[in-house]
C-alpha cells in the first residue's frame, strides 16, 4: 500500500506545490494521478518515490517511510520520468540497462535481459541508444525501473509521468499493453495525466491533485465524469479492446 498524509513540499525558493495532500492508493492497481498541467504531479510523484524528502507530512510504502527511509522507498518504488533522454544514460540499451549493477554477475545480467525482454527490447541489446526511436527509449527506461539486485525482490510500485505522452497510435497500444502486463505481474503502478483517454480503461483508482492537495479520489466511475472543476478534460471515449 502507497499512502502519503499531510504532505507539503516547496522547491528552494518557491511557492508551495503541495500543501497538506493526503491520498493513497490499492495494492497491485493501477492508479491514475490526474491533475491540469503545473498542477504538481511530477512532485508528488517524486516524493513517493523517495527522490525528494517532504517538507511536512510522510509517505508510507508498506512499512517504509520517508523521511527516514528514502533508501528503502527507492528500493521499492521506481520513477519513470516523461522525458527518457533525462533518464537514460547507457550509450547502448544494454549498457544502460547494467549500470546499477555488475554485467560480470551472471544472475544480474538475467534480471537486465530478461527486463530487455519484457519490454521488446533484447533484439536491440548491443544497439546505440541514440538510434532508438522515442517510443523505444520510454520503453527503455520501463525497462531500467524493473532491473534489481538479484539478491533483492522486484520493485513493489512503479510510477510512470505522462507514459502516454508524444507517442503515435501504436505506441499508445503498446504502452497500454505495458501496463495491462505490468498489472497481471502484481505491480502497483500510479500513472500521472492530464489527457485521461487511453488510460481511464485500465484504471482501478483515480487521485485528482488541485491547489496543492487530493481534491478527490475513488473509483473511476466516480471520480472521472466530475473532472472540469479541476481543470481536467473527463474522457471521452474508452479505449476498450473492441475499439481498438
């Protein structure tokens, strides 16, 4: 279980971006973080992930909590970025998808490739990550936030900012089926965005951010048609598998 209370933080020399937010999410759902753009999703997402510490407020992962477990936070939870070329520094999809660890390790190297793998990338394993096409390095970095210590368990949650974002049709069915694989494995996944479409299908739970703190959460059926007040467009259409 995710669960942060009272949280408040503000950049050096800023105004705050969260101001007492209080929300969580289930365990091994997937969990839309919906909010209009500057609304502080990226924020909040670090915070969870233990990247950033809380100026008030904790954020609880399973028994971890930060501040005063960041390590164990990020141990647990990974944080894919929107923007991969921020994320990926590995001059090949291999080499990147080794640097938290030792290639020389046999079994290290099988959780790498079998990351690789998982996500349609162990074909371009030698391949220069400069000559990946966007689509592929997001998917890189999905597959860098799955990689573990052998001796360590698979991450717990995966927090995913704008996963959909400048991607073509067939990549917005691929990250789809990203996801939907993602939740079969039992990973609990929050993803931030303000274009819900895609995603509203998949969706077991909704946190809405606005002025700093969780203006509503719940059910998607609940909480997605009353989406306007907070600057949100309410989806429009599902993504079923039909339609597609």
């Amino acid at each position: 279980m995710i669960a942060f209370t009272d949280l408040s933080f503000a950049h050096e020399k800023g105004r705050p971006v969260l101001c007492g937010a209080t929300g969580g999410t289930p365990d091994k759902a997937l969990t839309i973080l919906a909010g209009r753009n500057g609304a502080g999703k990226s924020t909040l997402l670090a915070l969870v992930a233990g990247i950033l510490t809380p100026d008030a407020g904790t954020v609880r992962v399973g028994e971890r909590v930060s501040p005063g477990d960041e390590d164990g936070i990020r141990r647990a939870v990974r944080l894919v970025l929107q923007d991969p070329d921020m994320q990926i520094l590995g001059a090949t999809v291999g080499e990147d998808l080794t640097l938290s660890g030792d290639p020389r390790d046999p079994r290290f190297l099988d959780v790498a490739r079998n990351a690789a793998r998982r996500m349609g990338l162990l074909a371009l394993w030698e391949a220069p990550v400069h000559t990946l096409s966007f689509g592929q390095r997001r998917k890189l970095c999905l597959a860098a936030a799955l990689v573990h210590a052998p001796d360590e368990g698979p991450p717990q949650a995966l927090l995913l900012d704008e996963p959909l974002s400048n991607l073509d049709y067939p990549g917005v069915l691929e990250m789809r089926r990203i996801l939907r694989q993602n939740a079969a494995a039992g990973l609990t996944q929050i993803a931030a965005a303000h274009e819900l479409d895609p995603l509203a299908d998949l969706a077991d739970h909704v946190l809405v951010l606005h002025e700093g703190v969780i203006a509503c959460q719940g059910a998607p059926e609940t909480v997605l048609p009353g989406l306007r007040p907070y600057g949100v467009r309410p989806p429009y259409a599902r993504w079923d598998e039909e339609a597609q």
